[in-house]
C-alpha cells in the first residue's frame, strides 16, 4: 500500500488525507497542536463558546464531496442550511441595510437605501457571475503551473475573457464607476478583505466574490463552524486515517530530488510522498531550509490579519443577527493604516459575529456569544499590548455610536486572538490569515503551485498557495492536489 504524510491538520490537510485515503493511500497526518483543524478551531469562555476563525461558509458542496468521494452520507455527520439574510451593515449616520440572500429581494431593498438605479444594481451582480463562469474552471479548480492546463478549449475561452474581467483597475475604481452611491462602493469594497486585500489595490477581478454569496448562497452548518472540523475529523477516523497530534515537524526529507518523509520531534516518518498544509512560506524556511526558494513568491505583500475579541454578553441585542459589519467613516484610511503604516485605525470597522443566533446552546438563555473582529495588518513587531487596549475601546464606542446603546458593562467575558497569536497556534507567516494578500493585478499567478518544481512526490495545499484563502479555496486546493497526483 502506498504511503502519505500530511503536515498539518487544517482544512486543506484534512481533505487531502480523506481524498489520499479514499484512493488506497495508508495516511498519516502530523500536527503540531492537540486538536485538528488550523485556524476553523473553537474557543471556550465560561459558558460560552465561540468559532474562534472562519465565520462565513460558502460552497458547502465542496464539504459534502468529500464525504461522498469517502463513501459516506454527509448527513450522517454534517448538516447545514441556507440563510435568509446574508448581513446587517450599519453606518454611523443612522443608515441601516439588511442584505437579504434573494438576488432580487437585496436589489429591491438596496435601491431603496442607497437611492441606487436598480438596472446599475442588476448589472454588477449579473457581471459577477460572469466573472466567475468564464474564470473558475481556469483560476480556481486547476493548476496554473501546468502546462496541461493550457491546453483545453475551456482554458483558452477563459484567457480569451481576460480583457472583460476588469484586472487593471482596482476594486474600487469599478465600483466607483458601477454606482453613484458611497456607501454601496463601500459595500462592495469590503469583498476584497475575503482576500485580506485592500480594495484600493486588488485588482477589479475581485468583484465576483459576492457572485459567491449573493447567487451561490451563504450557509450556517448546525453546531457553528467547528463542526465543519469536527465531521471531517470524524470521517477521517472513521475511514482509518492516522494522526499525530502534539507533534512537530522539523524537516521535509528527501533524496536524490524525492521526498521520502518527515523527521519531528518524534522520530522519523517515511512515505512515498509529502503534502504540507503548512504556511508556504514557513515550509521553505523551517522544513526546506537548503532547498532554492522561490524568492519572488516568498516576498509577496502579506495579506491582513486580524484582531479579534471574544466576549460573552449579558444581554441580547435584537438588530443583530448572525453577521454584522459597523462601517468606518474613512475606508481609504482604514486601509492606508492596514497595508502602508502596518497599524490600526482610530476608527476601524468592525464585524460582529454571533453564531448563537443560530446555534442557541453557544450562549447562555438571555446572553449572546460576540466574535468582534476588525481587519489587523500582518505582524511585524508592532507594539500590540498597547494597539489591543486602545483599540478595544475605539471599537467598544464606536458600536456604542452605532447601535445607541451602552455595551461596555455587559462584557462577562473576554478572549483575544491577535497577529501574534495567529502566527504562534497557525504557523501562518506574520499572522496573514491568507498568506500573500491580492493587491496586484497579478497576485492570481503568483501564488505558489501545489507542486514543488524541484523535489518529486512533493505537495502543497491550504491558504497560502494556489487558488487562495478561505475555506472554499483552501478545499480546492487540496482537490488540486489529489488530481495533481492522479492526474485524470
């Protein structure tokens, strides 16, 4: 039986270890915390808990394959359905918008807020799905450091669409020129930090994100996000996946230009070939530290990071639902500190997460479980005890501003997660949640392949290589990966 060893227990590494194991691979995978799972983990806070990383799920599709590819029902383990309201966003003047799933429904509602022509509406959201037709067969579910890849009709119709797919204009120049109101460009804006981009500089490409949510649909999985973790893990051992947790890998070896295992702090493990979930970046210097490293790639702007405060509420708060986006007064400076001054903002805007509007039991009767996230610049030794306790007040007025209401005495409790954090249980470089962010027109192709060039039997999945971050591409990544090494 052939052998895998996967480094890294996110995601990404789970679904390559289901994939590799439903193809007769005897699988071992190695991970350096006590539990699975990367940064879709949970936290726990007296009585309440929290999804401590990714809150949004889309694509849930890409979830269930990988139970059927295992033989199972995907009802067995996992369970998810279709919300009604995609987001609530508020602005400081007393503007409020609910953005509902139903395409029509938000054009309808979105006119009547913005006093925004509902054809300039229709016509964005029409050219997102287009977008993402001509373009996700090439850009996302296949190797662009192939030249196979190159060689189908399909692939070429999509270089052929290039021209009509808005790459040298930034984000926010097309939205500007899409719509006459500000706080819609600014809506629409806020999909380039699904990347950890800045919409000033991601490349106007990135305007069929919301095709993702507002025609695909945006999911809760019953039990919140952990159990997205929880029923792959439970797959995997169900199948006879292996692993070694509390485990850290030292080294990528290999001979002759061909892996054959891993040494950690535990001994060796061989196997005829290696897939590290493990940051890009960190790979190469930690476990490939004599190999040739792909300089231009390595050196690529890191995406955001984030600053995220947990905090059990003695109260509940109606307005809010499952997700909620509190609008800064200056977007373009929010982003100037992010990605130029590598700070936070006087006025940041703040998302709020509170999954118990879903999933009661995460927050005692009457209480509410608050995941209070604003975009963060990656780390790069700033002075963070100082950033987080200025901030926490900054952010604690400005939904005081917003919601009219005093909150800052219904905090029970209180769990932060910062850059620094995020570098240290992830293993992500500096803290990017994304690892290069997008803010060049040619950030697509720049991504690391799934490949190495130079060692054989060699892989790579999650975040930080080819298609990018987030779950849905973290998930193709790996389906990259499984084709990469059956190739079809």
């Amino acid at each position: 039986m052939s052998t895998a060893i996967i480094i890294g227990s996110g995601i990404a590494g789970l679904a390559s270890a289901i994939r590799l194991k439903a193809k007769g691979y005897d699988v071992t995978v190695i991970e350096k915390n006590n539990y699975p799972g990367g940064k879709l983990s949970q936290i726990k806070n007296e009585s309440f808990r929290f999804d401590a990383g990714p809150s949004l799920f889309t694509m849930p599709w890409l979830v269930d394959e990988l139970f059927h590819i295992a033989g199972k029902n995907p009802k067995d383990y996992f369970d998810y359905y279709r919300k009604t309201e995609l987001c609530n966003y508020f602005w400081e003047d007393g503007t409020r918008f609910t953005a509902l799933a139903d395409k029509q429904d938000f054009i309808q509602t979105a006119t009547k807020v913005f006093g925004e022509k509902e054809k300039n509406i229709q016509d964005y959201i029409d050219r997102a799905e287009l977008k993402y037709k001509m373009t996700a067969g090439l850009f996302l579910e296949k190797s662009l450091h192939k030249v196979a890849t190159y060689l189908s009709k399909e692939t070429l119709e999509a270089i052929a669409s290039i021209p009509k797919l808005h790459m040298s204009a930034s984000l926010n120049a097309l939205n500007k020129k899409s719509f006459k109101s500000e706080k819609l460009v600014q809506l629409f804006n806020r999909y380039a930090t699904y990347n950890g981009s800045s919409p000033y500089k991601t490349p106007g490409i990135m305007s069929m994100i919301p095709h993702l949510e507002m025609n695909l649909g945006t999911f809760f999985p019953r039990g919140g996000m952990i159990s997205i973790t929880d029923s792959l893990y439970s797959l995997s051992l169900d199948i006879g996946i292996n692993y070694e947790f509390s485990t850290s890998v030292s080294s990528i070896l290999y001979r002759n230009k061909r892996a054959y295992g891993v040494e950690t702090d535990k001994g060796v493990f061989e196997a005829d070939l290696v897939i590290s979930n493990m940051d890009i970046f960190g790979t190469y210097h930690k476990l490939l530290p004599e190999l040739k490293k792909p300089k231009r790639t390595l050196k690529q702007e890191r995406s955001s990071s984030a600053l995220i405060y947990y905090w059990g509420m003695s109260q509940t708060f109606p307005e809010l639902d499952l997700h909620n986006i509190l609008f800064t007064n200056d977007y373009k400076e929010e982003f100037d500190c992010l990605f130029n001054l590598k700070t936070l903002s006087n006025d940041p805007t703040v998302y709020i997460n509170i999954s118990c509007k879903d999933h009661p039991a995460d927050a005692p009767e009457g209480k509410e479980n608050w995941f209070v996230m604003i975009n963060a610049p990656a780390n790069y030794g700033q002075d963070w005890e100082i950033l987080i306790k200025r901030t926490r007040k900054k952010i604690i007025e400005k939904i005081e501003r917003t919601l009219g209401k005093e909150i800052r005495s219904k905090i029970e409790c209180e769990s932060i997660l910062d850059p620094r954090s995020i570098e240290l249980k992830t293993s992500s470089y500096r803290g990017a949640l994304y690892g290069a962010s997008s803010n060049s027109r040619l950030a697509a192709f720049l991504r690391h392949p799934n490949f190495s060039r130079q060692i054989e039997n060699l892989y790579f999945c999650g975040g930080s290589v080819h298609p990018g971050g987030g779950i849905p591409l973290s998930l193709l990544s790996a389906k990259i990966v499984d084709e990469l090494i059956h190739p079809s």
